[in-house]
C-alpha cells in the first residue's frame, strides 16, 4: 500500500488517541469477512475531463461485467458523490436505459435481464464526480483520503505551488472518481481517455497509445492495461512534469517530476532498472507489467502508492543534488513500492484483513535491495530498524492477520509491515534461502493476477519445503504478541558442560515455539547447536573441553523478541570481534557503553569507531560519553580524524556533533570549514556545534549561510537561531521558510518545539 511515514503517522495518532474518551470496542464482534463476488469486471473503459474551476471530473464509463456464479439480475458499483446523467446496458449496439437507485455511496442498478456467469454485459455510465463536495460532505473521514481524486492548486492561485491532479486508490476511494466494484479481489483490464490542455502531462496505469490533439487547445491521451489489476490500484496523474525516460529491457522506465528536478531525477531514481533485475532475479517471476514510471504528487496524503506501472510519490522524494550527498532517503521507498508491483498488483490480498501478504513483502524487499546493494550488514541494519519500529509500536496485542478492526485503514500499521517483514525473515532462515525463494515464485506463478491470503502463501511454502508449517502460521501470522526472554549461562568446568536457560517472561501466558541457533565459540572457532524452545523455561545442555569465550543464542540474530541476555564483558568483546554480524556487534556497543570505567570496554569502544560499516561508526559515535575522562582521551583523536575525513557524510555529521558536546574552541575552525561541507547534514551539525561552542564567533558564519539558498538540517539549524533572536525584521524570513518546508517536517517541528 501507501507507504505510510510511520514515525509522523503514529505521533499523530497517539496525540489524537489521547486528546480523545475511551473508543468504542463493538468493532471487536464484528468479523470483517471477504467482499462476495456476485459480480466480476472484465473491463473497465473511461473518457473523463476533468474541470479545474470546480474540482470536478466529467465522465464516461464502459464496464464490462459478468456473474461470479449465480446468474444475477442486478449490479452494485461503488460510486462515491456522484451525479449520474446516464445509466444504461449497451446491447447490440444499443443503448438501454437501466432504472437505479443511489445512495451517495453505492449505485445499485436493475439490469434488463438475468445474466449467467458464461454471459458478458456492459453498462455505459456518464457522471460527474465531485470529490471535494463528498469529502467535505463526510468531512470526519476526509484524514483517510476518501475523495479519490485531488486538485493541487486547480485555479493556480498557490504561488510556488503547481496544478497537478493525482488520485489516491488505496483502500477504497477510486470509486470516488469512476463507478466500479472496489474491492480488493477483484480484478479488471483498463482503457482511460483523459482530455486536458495541451501544457500538461498526463500518466496512468499501462502503456500510452495515442495522444489526439483538440481544436480547443486540448489533448485527448488515450492509456491502455491489458493486465488485469485491481480497481484500487487504478491511477490518473496531470501535471506540468519533465519526463525524464529510462528503460529496462526495452520496456519504458520514465520519472514524473517537476521541471527543477529534471537534472537529478536520475540520481533519486534512477537505480530502479536495476532493482527491476534484482526483484525479477529473486522472485523468478521477471516484471511482468508492460512499464514501470514514477511520478511526484504535491500535497500527497502520505508517503507513496503503487499503482500499477504508475507509482505515485510524495514530493518528498524530489531532492537536490547537495541533499542527496547525505544518501537517498527516498531509495527504500522506491524499493517498497517497486516490489509491490510483484507483491501485491501481481498477486493481490483477497481482503483487507490479509493486507501483510502485500506489506510484508514491500517491507522485506527493502532488507533484500540494501543486502543485495550495500552488504549483509546494510541488510541487517534494515532488519533491526523494522523490529524496532515494530517493537515501539505497543502493538503487542494485534494479530498479523486481523478479520476484527474499526476500520479496515486500521490495519495499515507497524504489524502488517515491520513484524510482517520480521516474520518473513524468521522464516527465511527457518526453510533456508533456496526453498524461501522458491516458495515465494510457487506462491506467485500459482496466484497470478488472482487475489490470494495468508493461507495459500503457506501453502506455497509447504508444497516446495515438504513441511507442515501451520505451527509457524498459527504463531505468528494468526496470533499476536512476540516472546521476551530472559538468557542466562551456567558453566561447569569439572563436568565440561554448559548449560544455556531461556526463558520466556511474556505476560501473555502462551508461549512461543521457537527453533534457535546456539553457537559456542572458542577463539575465532565456532560450533553451532540447532535447538528448539517452547515452554516458559528450556535448558540446553552444551559440553566443552574448555571453557568457551563466548556463547550466542539466535547466532544469526533473526529471532522477533525482546531478550535481556545475561553475558558479560568479555563475552560481548568477545562477541565483537568474532561473531561478527551488524547486530552482534551492535549489542557489543551497547553493553560496552555501559561499563566505561572497564579499560577493556574503553578499548572495544574505540574499536567501534573504525567499524567497517558506516552506520555502526556512526552509533558508536552516539554512544560516546566524552563527559567520561577515560573516553574523551581514547576517543577524542579518532573523532577528530572522522570529523575530516570518513567517506560517509553522516558519520562526518555525527563525529562532528560530538565533538561540539567539548565546547572546545580549538575546533572552532574544523567547525567552520565544516560548516561549508557538501553535506547539509554535516554543515547543520557543524554550525550547531559553533553555536554551542563559540556563539560570538558563529553569528559571522550565520548570517553568511543566511545570505544563501539552505536546506535539510542546515537550515533547520538556521531557522532556530533567527527565531530565537526575536529580531522582528526578520519575520518575514522565517514565515518563508517555514512554508518551504515538507509539511511533514514542519509538522514535527512544531510538534517538538
């Protein structure tokens, strides 16, 4: 789906929930069951024109029906704050007014006779859609989207701000702009004929085929899908764009975006051919849509949408050249919404209740793009911010798969993604990669263009793997919860024999069933013991000759749980150096960081600032406490030769950040010239660490980057000293600048003070 901003989706949430009384709990009886197929596209014809004076689409539609199974002498379309002009069944070459009925919602039409599922018919609907006027109509909604279609600046009154028009499907709300049945088993071939004035560009889902130009000054652009998908995932975007064109195997791979970000579009998209590879290569299915473009939407309700070969994306995305010197912040959500057009538009969740069949993965191809990219500890580290995502979330108590919600956006949360993609992983390392691979392509050539559930992915798992897998479906995708354990070690050097305790403290009262990787190592040798646990204490008895220097429960660092693992120092430095993975060496910095009055654990933490992996040098440098006399000296000269010269941006922002936690005015000049790194990242935290250290000396340095065009922390950094300054001449700066922003960066601006 959307790729929802989490963090910022549930900030608000959680302020909202506290703002509001105790909600009302009848939901939890009411199963939400999958929508009854009475009828089922076949095709779906539009010729719409939008009137930007009044946020309106006039249109026309061909729908092509036929029955499921019972023949049926009825049709309900969902048509949400519609006029309708036309309701009629074309029957040869005739057109035959239908008597209706229409709610505001549904229209529910009398066909002229009782059709049979060997039978297709065709109703012809003229309309006019008024999104806005249904919107504010059912204005306690209107968070969730449920117009369909939006005008961004219809009459061109924004300054700075263009016409465009994008339209949000997802759950249920492109039937806000075109009559269809707009459920997620269902699935429809397209035609869409969109008239717009010669100055815009149009995109939609599939291939363009003619473009018709008007003797009023308009054009006629004709988009065709001869694959079937989902009505939600049906897509119309207009807009002044540049169309930046790239390709993959001679199929069309263009980027939608403002003409200011033409020359860098393919810095922010352009890795994308070779994701199309990547994805085509592990799923074994190659991408199977006739192109794949991404185009960029002001205002967009959330963060992307993947629409069939149209992948919508929030403005956000658009980045400068100098904010992309700090990485593309967008490159996982390019992944995401990619990746869906396999899971998900190819292979659709049957109902809302299964929405992780289509999440999960969205969320999973994000560790296996940067594994594949960047290395195992990149993919790790994308593994680890899920569950962390996930465990945060207080989300304990929901399943996987949910027929019970409020509301079916509810389910869009951080267990049908993060634990979803955490699950995946499990599993992986459970089966092993060549049978989870193999699943995966068994799951999708079975279900292609069909909608599909939970069960039939395990299905898919059990007929490559040979086993019976409902113990692991059961547990995680249709139960709630995640183990937290309590590990502790009993060595007994005159026996030989160590014993490993797990236990589960969950307060739920079940317990997991879980297949662990004990490893034992001595030196750099390790041995590794395959066990299972399943009840509120385990014990495993390991023997040694020798007593080990380290032993590793879940050695591969997959397990979904919360552990509190009762290893010491040398342990953990142990650890470091020799187990090797991003988290072992992540826990090894926690704990370290812990004991800094241990010479050993100021060594290890000084170690930890040249890991080879740039996102473990720069959380080593966070947990740094300099206020500590041992740590300063050990750590301070490496900070500095980080701060000049690491090849990573962010680590070079964040040395520098700690070096200004000193105030020592002897680094006045490395945060000068930092101050003027490629790197708004690096820059902000520079000026901030001046600030803090010298402010006389930074008010020249200010007001010179005041002079300039600023963005990302820069100008953060900025914005906060001119409001701080209470000069009142400036005002009219900061207002400016504060409408530049993201709303959702200003949104949590002002959220955090």
């Amino acid at each position: 789906m959307r790729y929802f901003l989490l963090f910022g989706w549930m900030l608000f949430l959680g302020l909202t929930a506290a703002a509001q009384p105790k909600s009302d709990t009848s939901w939890k009886k009411n199963y939400r069951e999958t929508p009854a197929r009475i009828n089922n596209l076949v095709h779906t014809k539009l010729d719409v024109k939008p009137d930007f004076s009044k946020s309106h689409l006039i249109g026309k539609a061909w729908i092509s029906l036929k029955p499921h199974f019972y023949p049926t002498d009825s049709l309900t379309l969902d048509a949400k704050g519609m006029e309708f002009r036309k309701v009629a069944v074309l029957k040869a070459g005739k057109v035959k007014d239908l008597q209706y009925q229409y709610n505001d919602f549904q229209l529910k039409i009398k066909l002229d006779q009782t059709y049979k599922n060997t039978e297709t018919y065709t109703v012809y609907i003229e309309y006019t859609a008024k999104p806005n006027e249904f919107e504010e109509k059912y204005a306690e909604n209107s968070m969730l989207g449920i117009k369909g279609m939006y005008f961004i600046n219809p009459l061109g009154e924004e300054k700075d701000k263009p016409t465009q028009i994008w339209t949000q499907g997802e759950t249920e709300s492109n039937s806000a702009w075109f009559p269809t049945i707009d459920k997620t088993n269902q699935k429809t071939t397209q035609e869409l004929s969109v008239t717009v004035d010669n100055k815009f560009v149009t995109l939609s889902n599939g291939k363009l085929v003619t473009q018709k130009k008007n003797s009023d000054g308009t054009r006629t652009d004709t988009w065709k899908m001869d694959l079937p998908h989902a009505p939600y995932l049906f897509f119309l975007g207009v807009g002044e764009y540049a169309v930046v064109k790239d390709s993959w195997k001679g199929k069309e791979v263009n980027y939608y975006v403002e003409p200011a970000y033409a020359p860098v579009a393919k810095k922010i998209f352009g890795l994308t051919p070779e994701m199309m590879s990547f994805f085509s290569k592990v799923t074994g299915v190659e991408y199977p849509w006739p192109k794949y473009s991404q185009i960029t939407g002001r205002d967009y309700i959330s963060g992307a949408m993947e629409n069939t070969t149209a992948t919508l994306h929030s403005d956000m995305a658009q980045q400068t050249a100098r904010q992309l010197v700090d990485g593309n912040g967008w490159e996982s959500v390019i992944a995401h919404e990619l990746f869906h057009h396999w899971f998900g538009d190819y292979v659709t969740t049957e109902s809302w209740s299964n929405i992780t069949v289509n999440e999960s993965f969205a969320d999973y191809s994000e560790l296996l793009w940067f594994e594949y990219k960047y290395g195992k500890d990149a993919g790790d580290a994308e593994n680890n911010n899920g569950m962390q995502n996930y465990l945060q979330s207080n989300s304990e108590k929901k399943d996987l798969v949910r027929f019970y919600y409020a509301d079916k956006e509810d389910v869009f949360d951080a267990v049908s993604y993060q634990k979803g993609g955490r699950i995946l992983h499990m599993l992986r390392n459970y089966v092993g990669d060549s049978a989870f691979f193999k699943a995966i392509n068994n799951y999708l050539v079975t279900n292609k263009f069909k909608s599909a559930e939970a069960h039939q992915l395990r299905l898919a798992f059990e007929e490559v793997t040979g086993r019976d897998l409902n113990w692991f479906f059961n547990q995680w995708y249709f139960s709630n919860g995640h183990p937290t354990v309590d590990i502790d070690y009993v060595y007994d050097d005159a026996a030989g024999k160590a014993t490993v305790i797990v236990k589960q403290t969950q307060k739920s009262g079940k317990y997991f069933k879980l297949p662990l990787a004990i490893d034992l190592y001595q030196g750099a040798s390790k041995t590794r013991y395959n066990v299972w646990a399943g009840n509120a204490v385990d014990s495993f008895t390991i023997p040694y000759t020798k007593r080990p220097d380290l032993i590793n429960v879940d050695g591969d660092k997959v397990m979904l749980w919360i552990k509190k693992d009762n290893k010491n120092l040398d342990n953990y430095i142990h650890q470091y150096k020799y187990a090797g993975s991003y988290l072992d060496r992540k826990e090894a910095i926690d704990f370290v960081a812990t004991k800094a009055d241990d010479p050993k654990a100021v060594d290890l933490i000084r170690t930890a600032l040249t890991d080879k992996y740039h996102g473990l040098r720069s959380y080593a440098i966070g947990k740094t406490d300099l206020k500590k006399e041992a740590i300063r000296k050990a750590a301070e000269d490496v900070l500095v030769n980080l701060a000049k010269t690491d090849k990573n941006a962010l680590v070079r922002a964040a040395a520098i950040g700690k070096l200004g936690d000193l105030q020592n005015k002897e680094y006045n000049n490395l945060f000068i010239n930092a101050t003027k790194d490629s790197s708004y990242t690096v820059a902000g935290n520079a000026l901030s660490a001046l600030i803090k250290t010298d402010a006389t000396a930074a008010q020249p340095v200010i007001n010179a980057l005041n002079n300039e065009e600023q963005d990302g922390l820069l100008a953060d950094v900025l914005m906060n000293e001119l409001m701080k300054s209470g000069d009142e001449t400036k005002a009219e700066k900061i207002i400016g600048d504060f409408a530049k922003m993201p709303l959702s960066q200003a949104s949590l601006m002002h959220l955090t003070g």
